[in-house]
C-alpha cells in the first residue's frame, strides 16, 4: 500500500486464520493446503476509522470480502448484502423494485450507507441506489451494527455499512461477463476494470466500467412486470497518489445512467399504461480526501463528497380502463389526454422531475497518548431536494418538495486500553440539524475484554436521532389502482430520539488454528417518538396520501449468532441465524375505510414487512485445485404484510432460499498473475417466493414479499491480468 505508517499495519497470521471461519465462504485460487488457506488478510476501518487487526477492534465489525461476493456471483451491492447474517434486503415496491437494506430489526432509514467511510446516497439515492452500486466497485464490505461509534452521524441508529474500494498493489485489471435467466429472460451484465499503478506503487489509476440491462419479467402472467425493463450503465474513476510515506490523496468519481420501468403496455407512452412506473435517472458522485500522517502519534483525515441525482419519473397510469380496441368496454377517448375527464387527462399529469444535490464535508484528527487513541472532528452534510409535478410534455403543473437542509455534527472519542486486554472508546455526538431549535447531544460507550486467547467479550450503549426531514418515501410514490399515494409530515413533527444496547462474544476454537468458531450478540433498540405512517385516505383534493406522525415509540429486541466449522482444508461450513422483534409500543392504526363508507379498521403493533427470524448457510467444498463449490440456504421466517386494497393484514409464510453453484479457474503466465474462470449455477433452486401477487391493474404495489427474485441459472466468465 502507499503509505506505510502505524494506521495501516499488517495482520497477525492467527487473526486472519480466525475470521476466515466467521466469513462466507471466499474463493480460493490455490491448491487446498492449510498454508494457502490461512493466508487471509483482512483490515478493518470502520468501526475506529483506523486499519487494524479485525479480532482486535474494540466494537464489533463483519467483513464481506470481493472473493466472497464473487463466488456468488453478486453483480451488485444489493445481492451482495444478502450475504451477512442481520442484514435483509427487502423489496418495496411491485412496479419499479425499489428496496432497501434492514439492519439489526430496522427499516434502511435507520442505518448509513457510506463509501470508504463517506455517506454515499442522499435521500433520492437511497430509493434506488442498492442496485446502482456495482459489486466491482468494492473490495469489502463492512459492517458495524449499533451506533457504538461516535465517528458517524445521527442517523445510524442500526449501524453503518461501508464500502471499501480497491486499492491495487500492481496493474492490471479484469474482464467480466455474465448472464442471469430468470423465467426465459435474460439479465445480462457486463463490466471491465483497468487499474494503472506506478512502479513504486505510491500512485495508482483505476478506471472503472459496468452495464446491467435486462426486459421486463412478468412472474404470474397477468401482462404487468414483478421485475423492471432496466438498462443501467456505470462509469468511475478512482485515483490515488502518495508524494510522501505519511501523506495519501484519493479521488473518486462515480458516474451512473440508469432507466427502468414496470408496469404494462412497456411499448406505450406510460401515460397510456395501466400501470407505470419510469424513472431515468442520472446520478453523480464523488470524494476526495486527504490523509495525512504528522508524526507517529497524530494524523488526521480531510474530506469532501458530493453527490447529485436528476430523475425524470413517472408513477400512474390509466387504471382500470379497457385498452385493447378488440376488447368489450373500448372507449378511445378513455386514451385521448386532450379529452377532459379522461383517465388519460389524468395519468398525462403523473409526470415529475426531481434535482437532489448533496455535499459533506468531513474531518477527523487522531491522537495517540500514551493508552489513549483519541479521534476529534467535525462533520458538514447540506442537501437540497426539488421535486417538481409535470405533464408528459414537460410543462411544470406544481412544486411537491423544495426543502433545504443541512446538519453540523462534531465528535471526540477516545479508544482507551485499560489493560492489555481490555479496551473502553468512550464518545460523544454534538448535532446541530437546520430542522430542530436545539442541538442534540449524542453519547457512546463501547467496551471490549479478550476474557481469555479463545474468548472475547463486547458491550455497547449509543444514543442517536433522526430529524424530521424529507424522507425516501417522499420520492418514491406507491401507486394503489394506478392512483399515486403521496406521503406528507404532520404538522409539528417531532424529532426520534434512539437508545442502542448491545452485548455479545466471539469465540474461537484454537487462536493459532481454529476449526471451531461462534459468536453471538444480543441487542435492544429503544426509540422515542417513531416515526409511522398512517393508513391511505382520499382528502379533500380528491388525492390519496398518507400522513407521517410521530408514534409514542417502539422497541426491537433481537439476537444474532454466528457458526463456523473447518474440519479440513477441502470443507468449510458457516451458519448465522437472527432473531429479532420490533414492534411499537402502542397499536398503530394502518388501515381504515370508514370515511370512504367501509367498515374495516386495522390497528397493529407490529413493524410490517419485518420478520422475526433470518438465517444463512453456505458449505463449501473445493476438491481439486481449479474448482470450488457451494450450496447455500437463506432463511426468511413469517412477517406481516398489508394489502391496501383488500384492506387485509396477512401474515406470511415462511421462505427457504437453496442456491447451488461451482467456480472453476487456472492461473496462467509466468508469475500465475492472470486468471481465468468460470462460475455457474442455480439460484433460488426450488422458486421459493411470494405466491399471492397482487395482478391488474388496480394492484397495491406496496403488497410485495420475501425473496426477491424467481429462480434462476447464471453463468459468469472472468478474466484477471
């Protein structure tokens, strides 16, 4: 690496031998010896923002290495998330797959998604970001569950998950391609990385390209897509220079392209669909940082990130009219916009744009004394979000959203080493959010004991908060019978206010060579004045919305636990299960009909779309050189769902997810530098998924479930040089 200081020291051997058993399983590139198979290096950053052994960090952190994510072959972070035990993809929406990341019982509202430890979507981002990240953009992912960490701000209540990009050793680069059919359609994929470093690796060039694009797959034959027509096209830069041993410089540039739609009448205008939902999105974002080392007991860390997002969308449609002129009930004036009181009058001003900019600031001091590693620093976001209601032909008809807001957070922590084997990071948040009178004050503690070579203990309690922004609901609309469903805050919204408890352990077998390991945590999420939906009413404008209040509050109480078990080089077995409960303190009322002359009243305490039991297993088997194999189960248990159309609460089955793979690959020149390989398999082998969609045109798009994709075989083809 380019800088060679006490933040970046390599791992202890014995470390890297234990955390391969915590971690899915990687792929390999060598003959199965013990030797080869211990020879895992892994560093971690984001839990003290400085690289260090992974046993040693005093709050818990889980890895997700680019070997494992490659022998699933995830094309992007959304798949690759999957794969970490606690974390569960959900998808919420029917028409255009909009989803998001749940962390320790948690909606994605409350976790932070960074890139190499910068916040990298802002509000718009975030409803479809989880698919725009590709898999080649990331050496690993890191996870941080809890807010024991002051060093991230208010909003990761649940934890944060980071984003680590490569950093090559050497030039080269790899070609990839690749191709996932699901129900007879193709999702095609492809992407290139070329990476140019300088002799004296003190500078480096990686320039970075991925498309995805697939046809719109329509899962029950109802003539409407469960998964969207998607081209979406990537581009990045990322570069880095090291004029000195203690100074690094990092550029990053992402540029992305992206149009989707889904629905029906994919041929048509989606103002004469019955259902559309169309997004073009074009999403700029980039850092630069400055690290810098003055001498060996301080450095600090200079950095800013902006990101910037225009959408042209569409969420509507005709409804429930006859389209097809053969058909019985056809009324082509039913289709003429310029007919008034026409559906297609209607659906021809469901049209929008949306600008959302964002810029952050960020900026940390490190100060090693004595047995304390003190970190200060201030940390700036502004984001502006404008969000406009348009006709199909571009004429502006109202401003839905034109908010501005911003939030100054300033931090101190101090990772303290009572004894050698005991560390305590003491820290503390001051916010100050452009939405609240006051500043909020933040406090963590996290605690950390090596009980004995083969036990360690942690402990930790945050605080944190979210306020009463724009939120991503705001710019994701649910369409219920091709109607939009608009969300709005109650007047005088309060800010949540969240108290974090967590306590668990890691165990190993044998430090130096582990066959056996676990771990297990226990944690406890109080939050104050939740915020909640309200059911779906038509006001006095004829349109139908839901209205954000603040709940009297909400606990989730959970469990996760972690197996691992290498009986020998050729064999590995790894298997997590997470249980947890989050539920609001008071019953929620979620739907009512009574004002539109029903008689149905729904109240529930429970999170919907949350449920209480989620599991992974993968084993691992490699038996000669060039191959590995796998098979994997994902467990999703019962949640509850609501059907805003038939005013029904269901409670779901369960889903096991049983995927099969294998990966074949042979090193090639001099020096064994070049790779190729060939990675196939089943997905989803027994089409494990939501049976009761919802079908026509007057679907609740929000009454969607469980895994997300039917089953499906891919194969990839991989070239490294």
């Amino acid at each position: 690496m380019p800088v060679a200081t006490p933040l970046f020291r390599r791992l202890p051997l014995a470390a890297a031998i234990a955390l391969t058993l915590t971690l899915p399983l990687p792929a390999l590139a060598a003959t199965p010896k013990p030797t080869e198979l211990d020879r895992v290096q892994v560093k971690v950053s984001t839990a003290t923002r400085s690289e260090r052994l992974l046993s040693d960090v005093p709050i818990r952190t889980e890895v997700l290495r680019k070997e494992d994510i490659a022998l699933r072959a995830a094309t992007d972070f959304s798949r690759a998330a999957e794969l970490i035990n606690g974390l569960r993809v959900e998808s919420n929406c029917q028409n255009c797959n909009t989803s998001e990341v749940q962390l320790l019982g948690l909606p994605g509202a409350y976790n932070q998604l960074l890139f190499d430890g910068i916040p990298l979507l802002s509000t718009l981002g975030s409803v479809y970001g989880l698919e725009q990240i590709p898999a080649g953009f990331v050496d690993r992912i890191e996870v941080v569950k809890g807010g024991g960490s002051a060093l991230y701000g208010p909003g990761a209540v649940a934890g944060v998950i980071n984003l680590i990009p490569p950093l090559p050793a050497r030039s080269g680069g790899h070609v990839q391609a690749g191709v996932d059919v699901l129900k007879g359609t193709p999702q095609k994929n492809a992407d290139v990385r070329l990476d140019l470093v300088a002799k004296d690796a003190d500078a480096g060039l990686s320039v970075i390209a991925q498309r995805n694009w697939n046809s719109g797959i329509d899962y029950n034959g109802d003539g409407y897509t469960e998964i969207t027509r998607k081209n979406l096209k990537v581009g990045g830069l990322q570069a880095w220079y090291a004029p000195t041993p203690g100074t690094r410089l990092r550029l990053d540039l992402q540029v992305t392209d992206e149009t989707r739609r889904g629905g029906n009448r994919l041929d048509q205008p989606e103002y004469l669909a019955n259902i559309a939902e169309s997004l073009d999105t074009k999403y700029r974002r980039g850092s630069v940082s400055w690290d810098q080392e003055i001498n060996a007991d301080v450095d600090f860390r200079l950095a800013y990130a902006f990101a910037d997002i225009d959408r042209d969308s569409f969420y509507g449609g005709l409804g429930d009219v006859v389209t097809d002129p053969s058909a019985p009930g056809y009324d082509p004036s039913q289709l003429d916009p310029n007919v008034a009181g026409s559906a297609a009058s209607r659906s021809w001003r469901q049209y929008g744009r949306t600008h959302n900019p964002l810029h952050y600031i960020d900026s940390q001091l490190n100060w090693r004394l004595g047995a304390h590693a003190l970190a200060f620093g201030v940390q700036y976001k502004h984001e502006a979000l404008r969000d406009d209601n348009r006709t199909g032909d571009g004429q502006r008809l109202a401003v839905l959203e034109d908010a501005t807001f911003h939030n100054l957070g300033a931090f101190i922590q101090d990772e303290w080493s009572l004894r050698d084997n005991v560390d305590l990071v003491l820290g503390a948040r001051v916010d100050k959010s452009s939405e609240l009178d006051s500043a909020v004050f933040s406090p963590r503690i996290a605690l950390a004991w090596q009980a004995t070579p083969n036990l360690k203990w942690r402990a930790g309690v945050a605080t944190g908060f979210r306020a009463p922004e724009i939120f991503v609901e705001d710019v994701h609309v649910d369409t219920l019978g091709g109607e939009q469903v608009r969300v709005r805050n109650t007047d005088g919204l309060k800010e949540e206010r969240a108290l974090t408890t967590l306590f668990g352990f890691d165990w190993r077998s044998d430090p130096a060579n582990p066959v056996w390991s676990w771990d297990a945590t226990a944690s406890y999420a109080r939050i104050r004045d939740t915020f909640a939906l309200g059911e779906i009413q038509r006001g006095d404008d004829g349109q139908l919305s839901q209205l954000r209040y603040n709940a009297s509050g909400s606990n989730v109480l959970g469990a996760e636990t972690n197996l691992g078990w290498q009986p020998s080089p050729q064999w590995r077995l790894t298997a997590g299960a997470s249980w947890y409960r989050s539920r609001f303190r008071e019953p929620q009322r979620i739907f009512d009909d009574t004002g539109d002359g029903g008689d149905t009243v729904i109240d529930s305490r429970d999170y919907l779309k949350t449920p209480r039991w989620t599991g992974l297993a993968q084993l691992s088997w490699m038996p000669a050189e060039p191959w590995e194999t796998f098979v994997a189960l994902r467990h999703t248990g019962p949640m509850s769902v609501l059907n805003n159309r038939l005013g029904e609460l269901h409670r779901t089955r369960s889903f096991l997810v049983t995927d099969l793979g294998a990966r074949w690959h042979r090193h090639l020149g001099a020096q064994a530098q070049q790779e190729v390989s060939v990675a196939a398999g089943v997905k989803n082998v027994f089409d494990q998924r939501q049976k009761d969609l919802e079908v026509g045109a007057l679907r609740d798009s929000d009454y969607v479930y469980g895994p997300r994709f039917a089953r499906s075989w891919y194969v990839n083809l991989r070239y490294a040089f």
